[in-house]
C-alpha cells in the first residue's frame, strides 16, 4: 500500500517530538512493544501496517489478558476494521487515526453491548442502543472501540480490585502482583500491556490519574465539561470528567481533541521559560509520603528548573483547607454516589455487591445534608482561593503518596483496605473536588522497579494551557 503522509491529514501538535518507527511491526511484536497513539498513525500513513493488521494483534492480545476486558466487541472491530482497511486503499481515510483500536472503561454505553460498570448487579442489564457521545465522535473519525475494560464495581474504589471480573495486574516484573489501581484499572493495563496504544477512563475522585501513576502511564482528567458525558454511567454528577490513558503526554492531547471531534490538533507546546510550579511543601512533609515518590518528583522538578522553568516551593493553603474540608465534612462524591446508588446497596441485589464498596457507600448514608450545604459553600470558596494563590502557575504534587500497594495483603485484610484506599486517593481528591484539570506524568520507579509519578493541576477550565504546559515537559525530560 503507498505511502500517504499528506500534512493537511496530520494531527498539528506543534513542536512535538516523538520517535517514529521506519519499520512494520513484527507479529512477535504485535500486542507487546511500546507503539504510541501518533507512532501507530504515521504507520497507517506510511502503509506499513493495516486496519485489519490492527485490530488482529488488539484482539489476540486481549485473549491473553486476563480480567482487563469484561466484553471484548470482536466483531464490531473486525468490521469496522474491514472498512477502514477500504477507506485507507482507496487514499480516503476519515482521519489520520482511521482504523486504530481503543479501548473504553465500562461505564461508557456501546451499541449493542451491555454497560455493566464493574458490578454483578448489572450483568442482565439491557444492551445499549446507542454508543456514548464520545465513542460516536470518535467513530466518526474512524477510530475502533475493540472492547469494554474491567473496573472497580460501580467506579467506587482507588486500587481497581474487582471481585466479579477479576482483577487486571500489570506485567511489570516485580516481587508480587499489585493493585493496577482504580477505578479504570482494565484501562490503563490495556494500554501498560501494549493490547492498544490508548484508551479512555472517567475520573470521579482519581480514577484515571491513580492506575496511570500505578502502571507507570500519562493520565489526562479533564474538567468536568469539556466532553459530552451522555451515555456515561454517572456516580457523582458534580464531579465526573472523563480522560484518556496512553503512553506521552502527545498521545493524551491527541486523542483529547479527537474525543472533541477535532482531528487537526492545534494545541501548541508551551514555552518553558514562561511557565512557574509551585511544588506545595505542605504535601512533600507529609509523613506518609513514601520517600521514591518525594524524591522523584524533586528530581524531576530540578531538571524542569535547570532547563528553564520557574519552580517554587511553598505551602498552598488552599491544598491543605482542601484536605481539611474532606476530612471534617466528608466527600461530596461519596454523598452524591449515595443518592445515586443506595437504592441498589439497600435492594434485593445489595448483598450481592463487594463487601468494601457496599461498606464505603453505606458509610456516606451517614453524612449529614447540612455537611453538603457546607461542602458546596466551601468548595465555591477554595476555588476561587485556589485561582488567587496559584495565579497562573502550575500545582505539583504527587499523584498518589506511595508505588502500587501488594494486592494479597489488600485482599486479605479489608480494613486494610479501607484504610489504603482513601491514602490513595487523598491528594487526587483534592483536584476533583475543585474541578482542577491534572495530568499524571511519570517520574520514575522505586527500588524494585515500581512506578511513581507526578500530578500538574491547573485551575478550572485552564486545560488547554495544562496540556501546552505538559507537552513542554515531557518535550524537556525526553532530552534529558
């Protein structure tokens, strides 16, 4: 098949640079090297792989992950692949992503399949009759849903065990197997385990930004609004965005505008001369802080400083009334998953749900309506405050305080559980709560080789710039 790299079909992401790979994948390849979302699109483009070859590896590879599917859409792909295969042979694709596999958490809706978010309880629910806004827009420009991930039952849990379907476990060659984190936890080791280039999580409380930083991933949680959420399964209204997982930061502003409906990708790498962090010290004392994480993001911070960038540390006051809130009030993501979900908690089908979720969620029956009046009324403050004290600059902080926690101990002990979970999930909760986009980058690895990583933030709707920002970043460490 002839080369058509036209640069009117090309995604614009502006001084951006990636390898590119001169040569077809191998079948020994397929499924397990590191191919990224733009990597995969000058493939097509240069027609050295195929729709149909795409799909083909996706699906082979899927067969051989276990739990990180709950439905594999077999042949919707193939079909879809089949005609995208014609679009590209006849020099006509949709876009430059025509015929690349995705995969999407199963919270989202796609046609003809069933959307059982994670839970037991849903297992006979009807099937979908229409695809969820995104995966439409994504649809139309020829990109290919191969399957629906596994995740925390109901989306309500930080480390992604799931007692129905299993529970998906990275490849990583560590001393034992690790939660991959969650909610999204089949999304991300999707994409950690070379299934597909990239794929799409919601984001409630962490859900996207904690197994992006477990499984050693860029993770991208928009503000809330920045894609249409019809056809997602909600669990707090208030407070779900949605995002995608993949390898670099190139590869999440990619696929942000295509889930936008945008295939000719403006966003334009950040000046890093001109951006400031404020790395929040209050955060980096914290005792529970494991000591990989906090140096890591030291590290990864001076290299940002020596290469250009403003970097400051300070408390953010903000950050700690913010976690204060949390602690004294309670978290209105649990309150609106309650209202949402206590009906099924307390139904026929209640006892039939994991134990730690049915306990978390019965737990928030308890909080008081006027803590919500007061967390609203708060929450409306510490945005604005969290506006005047950053002033246009970037808030770093860990995305989770420690390196995936062992799975056995976690399974075994469900105070335990309960317990890791919300340490978990504490410094990403910050960001959801006041509607702060944020970017997990990795930083490094542990000792024995375990992922940590590092979170951006900007203030509500700024995503754009957050995006430019991380491009610029991971532009700069890539020379390192």
């Amino acid at each position: 098949m002839p080369s058509r790299n036209s640069s009117s079909n090309w995604p614009k992401i502006a001084n951006v640079s990636f390898r590119l790979l001169d040569q077809p994948i191998t079948p020994q390849e397929k499924g397990t090297s590191m191919i990224t979302l733009l990597q995969t699109a000058e493939q097509l483009s240069k027609g050295l792989t195929t729709p149909d070859e795409l799909i083909e590896s996706a699906l082979a590879a899927a067969n051989h992950s276990a739990h990180v599917f709950i439905t594999v859409l077999q042949q919707r792909a193939i079909d879809d692949a089949k005609a995208s295969t014609r679009r590209w042979q006849q020099g006509a694709p949709l876009s430059p992503f025509d015929g690349i596999p995705y995969a999407v958490k199963d919270l989202l809706d796609v046609f003809g399949s069933r959307t059982t978010a994670g839970s037991i309880t849903r297992v006979d629910a009807p099937m979908a009759v229409e695809d969820a806004h995104v995966i439409a827009t994504l649809s139309a420009l020829g990109m290919i849903p191969m399957g629906k991930t596994n995740l925390t039952e109901f989306a309500y849990s930080g480390l992604g065990v799931n007692p129905h379907f299993g529970t998906p476990t990275c490849d990583l060659a560590v001393d034992e197997s690790r939660v991959p984190g969650g909610s999204s936890s089949g999304s991300a080791i999707a994409v950690q385990r070379g299934v597909v280039s990239c794929s799409i999580g919601t984001d409630t409380s962490g859900s996207i930004r904690i197994p992006a930083a477990f499984n050693g991933l860029v993770g991208y949680k928009a503000s809330t609004g920045r894609y249409s959420m019809a056809g997602v399964h909600p669990l707090a209204v208030t407070l779900d965005s949605l995002g995608p997982l993949a390898h670099t930061v190139a590869d999440c502003v990619a696929l942000d505008a295509a889930m936008r409906g945008i295939q000719d990708v403006a966003t334009e790498t950040a000046d890093l001369s001109r951006l400031r962090f404020v790395i929040d010290d209050g955060v980096l004392s914290d005792p529970a802080l494991q000591s990989a994480v906090r140096h890591n993001l030291l590290l990864i911070m001076e290299q940002l400083r020596t290469a250009g960038a403003q970097v400051e540390r300070r408390t953010v006051r903000a950050v700690a009334r913010t976690r204060e809130l949390i602690a004294r009030e309670g978290w209105l993501g649990a309150i609106e998953a309650w209202r949402l979900l206590g009906p099924i908690v307390e139904g026929p089908q209640g006892h039939r749900m994991d134990r730690r979720v049915r306990h978390r969620l019965r737990a928030a029956k308890d909080i008081a309506p006027e803590n919500e009046t007061r967390i609203r009324h708060a929450r409306t403050e510490l945005m604005a405050a969290m506006q005047q004290e950053l002033d246009g600059a970037i808030l770093v902080l860990p995305t989770v305080k420690h390196v995936a926690p062992p799975m056995a101990a976690l399974s075994a002990d469900d105070e335990l559980f309960a317990r890791v979970n919300l340490e978990t999930l504490s410094l990403t909760m910050i960001g959801s709560l006041l509607n702060m986009p944020g970017v997990a980058i990795p930083s490094g690895t542990d000792s024995i080789g375990l992922p940590t990583s590092i979170l951006f933030s900007t203030t509500q709707g700024c995503d754009d710039a957050l995006l430019s920002a991380c491009l610029a970043i991971e532009t700069s460490l890539d020379g390192v």
